[in-house]
C-alpha cells in the first residue's frame, strides 16, 4: 500500500471514532480508537481502581472500633463495596490491553497516582461519618459524569457504581446527623472531622481548570463532560445546605451565596498542599502504600492457592 493511502485511512478510522463521539455513540474495547485515546483512558481508570482500594484504608482503621454492631455492619459492606468498585474498574481498564497485575505493580512502585484524599488521616468516629458524606459525594458528583462518558466499559462500570456511592453518601451523612443530634462532645467531633475533610474533599475534583493538563483532550473525547471547577462547584452547591440543615459550620470564612449566579462563592483552595500530597508528602503517603505492600504480600498465599485450584480443576475437567 502507497503511503498516501495509509495516511487516508488512517485519517478516515480517525474521522469516523471523532464522528462516532460527536454523536454520542459509546467507544467499544474492539473498536479501533487512536493510541492516545487509550493511554489517557487506561490511566485515569487505573488510578481510579488504586483510588477504590487504597480508599479501603482510612476506613478499615476504625472497622474494629464501630461504636455498635450495625454500625460496623454497614461500614464492612461499604468498605466491601469499594473492593468491588476497584474489580469493575481494574476490569474495565484491562479491556485497554494491560493486565491487572501490570497496574497493581505500577500502582506498589509509586509509578501510578491514586486519590489525594486517601493521604489523610482518620482520627475519629465522625471521620468515618465526614468520609462517606464528603469523600462518597464528591465521588458521585465526578462519577455521574463518567457514567456518560464516552469510553462504554467505563460509563457502564460507573452506573452501578454511582448507585453503590448514593448508599455510602446517605450513611456517611446519617452518621453526621446522628452525632449533632447527641451530646456536646459528639457535636464537636462532627464538626471536628467536618473541618479536616471539608477542603481536601474540594481538592479531590482536581487542580483548577487553569493547571489541569488532561482536561482539554479527555473533554475533546468526552471522556469528562465537565470541567474540574464545574464539578467542585457543583459539590459544594450541593452540600453546604446539607452542612446547615443538621448544625454544622462550613470551615470558610469566605463561603458566601451569591443570588445572582445562584451558588456559593468560596475561599482559597491550598493548591500548596494539594501538589505536596499528589507528589507523594501528603500526611500519610508513606503509610497507605505501606499498608497496601503489606497486604499484597499477606494475600500472595491466596492469589496462589487460586491459581493452583484453577489448574487442577482445568486438567480434571480436560481428563
Ligand atoms: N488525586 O489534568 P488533571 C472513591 C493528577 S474513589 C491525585 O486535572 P485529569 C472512594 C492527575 O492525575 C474515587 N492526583 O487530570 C473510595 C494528573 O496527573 P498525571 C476516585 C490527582 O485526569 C473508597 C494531574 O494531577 N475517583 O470514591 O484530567 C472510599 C493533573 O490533573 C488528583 C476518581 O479516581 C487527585 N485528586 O483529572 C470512599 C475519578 N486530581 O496523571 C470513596 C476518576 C488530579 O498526569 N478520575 N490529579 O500524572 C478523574 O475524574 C480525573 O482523573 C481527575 C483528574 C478529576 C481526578
């Protein structure tokens, strides 16, 4: 074949995935899809299935501490839940051509990113309360998009998982409620883990629409919708009235409605801090990928005893 022509079709697949997107149509695992499509979709769905399972950790820290036995009940199914979402979205990701043990490897060698808001501590019973209210609801406000977006394993992925989160958002938030309902110190312990949680949560949608690289081209392909700005406007349009309806006080002086544009205006965002946790100094980095080395190596003895079960079970099938 001539070059010219190799370059007409080329230009012509080209043409018809952009016509495809335009129109709103899905991009399928074996349709063709240019490499660079691929590369931007296999890293943010990496790093979102990191972001579930190293999400596990803040919360398993208080699974042995539930202050009653339902409430350790729903935090162990919600904490489940995430394992689940992290399998759907490895899954997803590896219709992209790269196996799950590739982005589980790069993610323990600190080649891949995973959410900022997992690098906080939880210090409290209400973290697990301003943990499944915040972290979950900026999830949702992020993921409602993805569930549109225009790569089909992931939106798929995300319809189910959005309707897992909407279950994690209501707990979180009853949790909150109930403790405002309680005693002075239980109060102050809402109101304490609302104001550690309140400002990384906002900083978990991303840098501000000016610093963030990726999002011309992932909207161009309509992998995000929205822009990063857009959707942390839209969580903290949506959540500050919740905060007021059960007593609690928005950590920002600057935090105003404004009746013209209908939403809040808000103070200023520590990008500092924000480029320090996404860079690997947040406060508790080193000990989440710790925690998640350890784990891969403890479960080694069960990937193994599967595997093992897999070929025996196989050869007595072909016998
Ligand atoms: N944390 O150009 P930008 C959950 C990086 S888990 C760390 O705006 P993009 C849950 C970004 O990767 C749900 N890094 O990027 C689980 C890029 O660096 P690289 C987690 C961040 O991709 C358990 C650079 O900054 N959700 O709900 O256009 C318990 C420039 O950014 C962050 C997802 O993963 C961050 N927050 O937009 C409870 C959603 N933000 O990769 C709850 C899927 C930015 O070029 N991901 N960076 O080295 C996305 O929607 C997008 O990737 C982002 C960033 C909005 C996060």
């Amino acid at each position: 074949m001539e070059l010219h022509e190799m370059n007409s079709d080329a230009a012509e697949r080209e043409s018809r995935f952009l016509k495809r997107i335009a129109e709103g149509q899905t991009i399928e695992p074996k349709d063709w899809m240019p490499e660079r499509y691929r590369k931007q979709l296999l890293r943010m769905m990496s790093q979102h299935a990191h972001s579930e399972v190293v999400g596990m950790l803040p919360e398993g820290n208080w699974l042995t501490r539930a202050p009653s036995l339902m409430r350790k009940s729903v935090l162990l199914a919600k904490i489940q839940d995430e394992a689940g979402h992290g399998l759907y979205i490895y899954s997803g990701a590896e219709t992209l051509g790269t196996s799950r043990e590739e982005m589980i490897d790069q993610l323990l060698t600190g080649k891949a990113k995973y959410s900022s808001i997992f690098n906080y501590p939880s210090l409290n019973w209400a973290d697990m309360g301003a943990i499944g209210w915040l972290v979950d609801g900026a999830a949702i406000v992020n993921q409602t998009m993805l569930a549109k977006c225009s790569y089909g394993p992931y939106a798929r992925a995300m319809v189910r998982i959005c309707k897992e989160e909407n279950f994690h958002n209501k707990q979180g938030y009853q949790i909150m409620a109930h403790l405002m309902r309680g005693t002075k110190e239980q109060q102050e312990m809402a109101q304490d883990a609302f104001n550690r949680w309140w400002w990384p949560s906002i900083m978990m949608l991303g840098p501000s629409d000016k610093n963030s690289p990726n999002s011309a081209e992932l909207m161009s392909w309509k992998v995000k919708l929205q822009s990063n700005d857009e959707l942390r406007q839209r969580f903290i349009d949506r959540t500050v009235p919740q905060a007021e309806a059960i007593g609690l006080t928005v950590p920002d002086e600057k935090l105003k409605w404004n009746p013209q544009t209908r939403h809040y205006e808000f103070g200023e965002i520590n990008w500092d801090e924000f480029n320090q946790v996404i860079s690997g100094n947040g406060p508790c980095n080193r000990l989440r990928m710790k925690q998640r080395r350890d784990a891969h190596e403890n479960g080694r003895w069960v990937r193994e005893a599967a595997l093992a079960h897999a070929a025996k079970r196989a050869k007595s099938e072909a016998a």
